[in-house]
C-alpha cells in the first residue's frame, strides 16, 4: 500500500498538544480521536530531518541518528544493499528482513544525506521508480504477499493515514507504534497486539509480512470501495472513417484486437465486451451468444442527440460471445472498405437522402469521435470499465469538434507552442465525468502520413485526466 495524502492544517485551538513521556494527558484534556482535528506534521525538508533524527517532541523514544543514515535503499536482492551494507530495520531483525524487489522500486541513487548540511550540498536528484505491478515471475523476491486484516480494517496512522510497515517501532510493551513519516505515536488495536521480545521487536514481525517485508498488498476493506466490484468490460471504439481505412489504420487496429483477445482478464468468465464504429454516424453492434451467432448493426445517425438503441444488448458476456466477436471483428475492414469504395453507408441508413448525405460525409472524413466517446460512456455508466480507442482524424461533426489550428508558417517558431495547449476543455470535462463512473480511456492515434492536424493536444486530456 502507499500512504495517503496529508489532510488540510487546523486551526490552533484545535490542534492536539503533545503529551508527557508517560503518554497520558493531563487532566481535564480533551483527547481528539477523529483523525480530522489532529495535528499535521510540517512537510519541508528540514522539518522532516529533524523528526527523523530527533524524534516527535514529547515522544518517550527517538531514533537515532545512525538509523537513518546515509547507504539506506528501498530495495535489493537480499538484506543487503547493493553497496554491501546491511539495511536498517526498525520494526522485525535485520536478517528476517525481505526488501523490495527492484522490478518494484528502484532509486536513482544508492545513498541519501543524513544531515541538513550534506543535504544542502548534495546535488544528485532523488528519485524512484515505482512499478507496484510488475511481472511477479521475473522479481527476485518471487510474489509480493496479501496481508487481509480482515474486518478490523488496515493498521494505519491517525495523524497522517501512512499504513503500517517494516519501519514502525513499536513501544510501551508493543501497545502504542511510532509513525515512521510523521513519529506520531498510535494505538495499537487490541486484536493486533502482541509482545516484545529482549530487543523491543515484537515477537511475531518475521510472521507478519507488513513488518518484515519491503512490498506488500493490502486487502481493501469494504469501506475503501464506493461501490461493490463490478465485472471487467471493454468497448472497443473504431475510427472507420475514409482516412482510417485508406491508411491501413483500421485494419491493423482490428488484427490487434483479435490478437489480444487471449489476454483479456476472465477470471470467473465475468468479462464483458462491446464494439462501437464511428464515422459520420455512430453504428452500435449487438454480439449474441451461440456459435451460429450473427452480429447485427443499429446505426445513431443524429450524433447531436446520442442515445443508446439496445442498452442492454451493446455490452455482451465474453465468454459467451467470443465466437460472435471474432466473427465481427473478421467482417469490419472489409465491410467498411467497400463502403468506402463504392461511396455509400453500406451498414444501415433509412431514406435515400440519409444514403447521400452519409456518403457525402464519409467521402469527405466526417469525424464523430465526441458522439460515438459519450455512447461508450453510456454503456460502461452502469459498470465502469475501459474505453479503447482508436482514432485516425480530427472529430469535425457532433460534440468535441475540434478546430483545423495547423499551420506550417509557424513550425519551428515561438508561436508553435500554443498548438501544444489545448484549443477547448471539452475532453478534460468529459475525462473528469468519466472518472466519476470509473472508466478509463486508453488511445491510439494514427494519422496517416501526410495527413491533417488531429490536435493531439486537445484530445490528450481525455487520457490524463
């Protein structure tokens, strides 16, 4: 786990003054235990150095100096750094100790100042790179183990809210911890509690992972979730567009679909997935289950007023469908290359008229990437999930049209950097709206060369935010 961010400063008359060595307040106190009025420790450098080496004021124990000094690194191969020194431990032994692997956390440097002084002089920049994710089966510590504190919830700071790990000390018989970022001294709770031993290490850290080991995963309660966990989905969003199609785009996009299917997470067969086109018109597709299957195709050609034809019928279970799926994925590049060729909507419109005008607007690159992103997100509302995206061109019709802001006379000039900003906040708003309902974006943009501005600036802010 990490530790959370600090909370906002309280005011004066709110904050908890520090108690005497034995640990009670004095009485008639007032003791604060919601964690809201409790006081924030200062953030900046020397403020943090001088906690490390002096300790909290008032505390009955401090650090010393030598434990946090220079040569400490977060991870390595064993309990020794790569420089031959042997890690500092605070809350299990040092030779039960199992720090991080380096496929999780590697730092730029191997030693840190251990005074204000040095660090005043120190001008290597200090850095990590954190991989929490990596392959488990290339670490050298093999899996990173799951700690389940069960309905007693996560050992965390009441004061800054940094969970539990291998450099809390624990004091007074094992009944209290010391924060090892802020040094504020926490009760231990009553089923967490056990002894020390001769050494002040309670006798069980070697069992426990939290306290013995550099990488652990918690084992989040139901009170960190805002909702309970829903089934993995995807929905594939196509540009099948002229540009895409001319350019190859497409049909590389759809072979790496299919190529993927295998990696997909299926665990239970819980997974579920959608396929959404979009051109000058947004076309659905309903996937069945059965190996006989058909896909069928319901076409949105209002892109002003989207809305969903089927909804319960666009996100289909992927287990049962992947026959259906891969048959689709099969038709879609030659389906939409010979519309594109013979210059008519060849998958659904009503009325002469729509033909012509759909036609007209495919042979011209129309772009309703705003309208088909919003019916992904009316599927996905419901569940959450990820939108994968592929685009080929600027959207010009429908909501989020974006601007043609290219201009050659400004390459290489001061100029060219308000092409780097974004033209409108359309897809920040619609990034932090689909966050809200747990869905993420992931893109692939492939204009073809030469081709038209796309705006990549713009459209970015709906993968980073």
């Amino acid at each position: 786990g990490a530790a959370s961010p600090y909370g906002q400063q309280v005011p004066p008359q709110q904050q908890m003054q520090p108690y005497g060595a034995g640990g009670a307040p004095p009485p008639g106190a007032v003791v604060h235990d919601d964690a809201r009025v409790l006081p924030r420790p200062k953030l900046d450098g020397d403020s943090v150095t001088n906690r490390l080496i002096q300790g909290e004021p008032g505390a009955a124990t401090a650090p010393s100096p030598g434990q946090f000094g220079g040569g400490g690194l977060v991870g390595g191969a064993d309990a020794t750094t790569n420089s031959g020194k042997t890690q500092h431990t605070v809350a299990c032994h040092p030779q039960n100790f199992v720090p991080s692997s380096l496929k999780h956390v590697r730092l730029t440097v191997n030693a840190f100042p251990n005074n204000t002084v040095l660090r005043r002089k120190y001008a290597l920049p200090i850095g990590a790179v954190v991989q929490p994710l990596a392959d488990a089966a290339a670490t050298e510590g093999g899996l990173v183990p799951v700690v389940n504190f069960g309905p007693a919830g996560i050992v965390r700071c009441r004061r800054c809210r940094s969970y539990i790990n291998f450099m809390c000390a624990f004091t007074d018989s094992g009944r209290r911890w010391r924060c090892s970022l802020c040094q504020f001294q926490n009760d231990v709770p009553n089923e967490y509690f056990c002894p020390l031993d001769a050494s002040g290490k309670r006798r069980d850290a070697h069992e426990r992972p939290e306290l013995s080991r550099g990488s652990v995963e918690f084992v989040a309660p139901a009170e960190y979730m805002v909702r309970p966990p829903m089934p993995p989905a995807y929905v594939f969003l196509l540009d099948v567009s002229a540009n895409a199609v001319a350019s190859g785009a497409l049909h590389i996009a759809v072979s790496a679909v299919r190529a993927s299917l295998d990696c997909l997470p299926n665990e239970g067969e819980r997974t579920k997935v959608g396929i959404i086109c979009f051109d000058s018109s947004v076309h659905f597709y309903t996937i069945k289950a059965g190996e006989d299957a058909e896909p069928s195709c319901l076409v949105v050609s209002d892109v002003d007023d989207m809305f969903l034809p089927t909804p319960e019928d666009t996100l289909a279970p992927f287990s049962e469908c992947r026959p259906c799926l891969e048959q689709l994925l099969e038709r879609i590049p030659t389906m939409y290359a010979a519309a594109v060729d013979s210059g008519v909507n060849g998958v659904g419109s009503s009325g002469a008229a729509a033909a012509r005008n759909a036609a007209s607007a495919r042979m011209h690159g129309a772009n309703a990437f705003g309208a088909a992103l919003k019916g992904a997100s009316m599927v996905l509302e419901h569940n959450g999930g990820k939108i994968v995206t592929l685009l080929s061109s600027r959207p010009t019709i429908g909501p989020g049209v974006l601007k043609d802001r290219g201009d050659n006379a400004v390459l290489g000039t001061d100029r060219e950097r308000a092409f780097l900003s974004p033209a409108d906040s359309y897809y920040k708003t619609t990034a932090v709206e689909l966050a809200r309902f747990q869905i993420s974006v992931d893109m692939f943009i492939c204009s073809p060369a030469p081709g038209p501005f796309l705006d990549v600036a713009s459209l970015a802010l709906l993968a980073k935010h």
